[in-house]
C-alpha cells in the first residue's frame, strides 16, 4: 500500500493492447479430427485476425480445444475461409463450398437462424452475475479429392451473436423478436450490452427471452484522468506518481418489441484522491444503483 507524500502533477501513459487470433494453419494442434487417413490433406480454418476494437466479432473454439474470433458481418452472417486440398467440398452446417484451385473455400454462414434455435433451449439461470452465455454448434464435414471424410465441430459464441442482433436491430428503430413471437407480448426483465465489452446481461424476468421488454445499449464513453500527486510506499519507501480516472457511459433504453427509443442518459463516475492507494491508479465507474434505477422506470 501506498501513501500520499505531496502534490505532482504528471501525466499518466496507458497502453491498450489487444490479441491476435491463432492462424487456422496451426489449428489442427487444438482441434483435431476424426475419421482421417494419415495421406489425407487435412482441412482448416483460416480465419483473418480480429481484434478486439473491431465494431462486431464473435468468440469461437473448437470441441477439442483452441480458441479464435471471427469477424461478423453487418448482415448477421460470418465468413469461415478454409484451406484444403482443390477439388474438396466443405459443408458448414447448412452451408457448402468448394476448395478452388489456391487450394481456399469461403462459407457464408448465416447466424440468426442457429442462433435462435440454440435460444429455444436455453433458460438464464441468473449466473455469472446475469451474463448470458449461449452456444451455437456447427459441425463441418469435408469430402472430396486428396482428402479423407473429416468432422470437425465449431462452436460459436451465440453470446455475442446475441447483443450484436439486439443492439444492431434496436438501433434501425426495428423490433428485436425471436421467430413467431408475440410483438405485443409484456415482460418483466431487459438486456443489458456492453457493445465496447461485447458482454451481455439479462436482467430481473424469470429469465426467458420472450420476458425480456427492453434493450438496453450501455456505451463507454470515456474517462477524465486526474493526477493525485506522489504517493510513498508504507513499507518501501518508494515514491510513486499516482492518478484516478472517472468512467463516463450512457445508457439507451428500447423497447424490444418495438425497436422505439424510450430514454437516454449519461452517468460518471465520481470519486476523489484518497488518502492511500494500492495501485498507482484507482478507477471509477457510474454508480450501478443510479443506473439501475434509470432503467427500471421503463419496466
């Protein structure tokens, strides 16, 4: 721990980093196959590198092991680009392709419709602090020349297919309904996204989706950074520049039956330089209870 020795006032460097996903070239060490011959050329995903700054990108993994992210497109729908030998077909779910002759085959895959039949089954069971947490699996078969018969099954975080579809449909003004649902139905919960966090929250409800009535979009939109001056170790004795930073976000109500705009609003956080710190910086987000507060009104 450390304390308050006197005023200074300097600047704070942070750095953002962000991670890049695992070529598919070395995929075949995590995921494996099943049914290939060792002649075989086997099949594998390549897909581009994401970060975690780009406006849509979903978590996947294999059944075996290893992780990657796919880059989501505007129409709900990811593109899989697979390296195989020519000639071979690949099926992604209900999805086919051919590997051209640079030895590459691209599938379009459509996610809403998986994506709702993974729904269907599911029930929040108010976990991991009401984090949904849905799965979408696609098996992919690869036949054809140069290659022995391979299954390969991907999963796909429907998570983040989630908030994307909420966020993307609530915000062209358009109902956010799941296939044959009532438009005029109630409910008792809402969706919380954190579009910048790509994190979503069912709230309150009895944790179905169709009792959900509002989506809410919570965007970061940025923090103040205030110096505290040069604070000093207690047991050290080292001195130690020292800063707070005041977390602003908004949150925009709709209603998910509707897609209509009900209320806006910005919170920050407040706080001030404390007497000590155990790090050289402290953070502040908006107050959790004002925020709820805001929301609940709509309900």
């Amino acid at each position: 721990m450390i304390s308050r020795l006197f005023p200074l006032f300097a600047a704070a460097l942070f750095a953002a980093g962000c991670c890049k996903s695992k070529a598919g070239g070395d995929e075949a060490a995590g995921s494996g196959s099943s049914s290939v011959s060792s002649v075989a050329a086997p099949i594998a995903l390549s897909p581009a590198i994401v970060t975690d700054k780009d406006p849509g990108y979903l978590m996947a993994r294999y059944a075996r092991g290893g992780n990657i992210k796919l880059k989501m497109n505007p129409d709900m729908t990811v593109d899989l680009a697979w390296k195989g030998p020519a000639g071979a077909r690949i099926q992604a779910g209900d999805v086919s392709a051919a590997i051209d002759s640079n030895g590459v085959g691209t599938t379009k895959l459509p996610l809403t419709a998986p994506m709702f039949k993974a729904l269907a089954s599911w029930k929040h069971r108010g976990k991991s602090y009401d984090k949904v947490l849905i799965d979408i699996p696609i098996s992919v078969t690869a036949t054809g020349p140069g290659s022995a018969t391979q299954d390969k099954s991907l999963v796909l975080g429907g998570d983040k297919v989630l908030g994307w579809y909420l966020e993307q449909t609530v915000m062209a003004g358009k109902p956010a309904l799941a296939p044959g649902e009532d438009a005029s139905g109630g409910g008792k919960g809402y969706f919380l996204y954190y579009p910048d966090k790509r994190n979503l929250y069912l709230k309150h409800g009895d944790g179905r989706f169709n009792d959900a009535k509002l989506v809410v979009i919570s965007d970061y939109l940025g923090a103040e950074r205030k110096t505290c001056g040069t604070y000093v170790g207690e047991k050290t004795g080292k001195k130690t520049a020292t800063s707070i930073s005041l977390v602003s976000r908004s949150l925009t109500v709709y209603n998910r039956r509707t897609g209509k705009q009900l209320g806006k609003r910005t919170f920050k956080g407040t706080g001030r330089c404390p007497a000590t710190m155990k790090k050289s910086y402290k953070v502040y987000h908006p107050n959790a209870d004002a925020m709820e507060a805001f929301v609940v009104r709509f309900l």
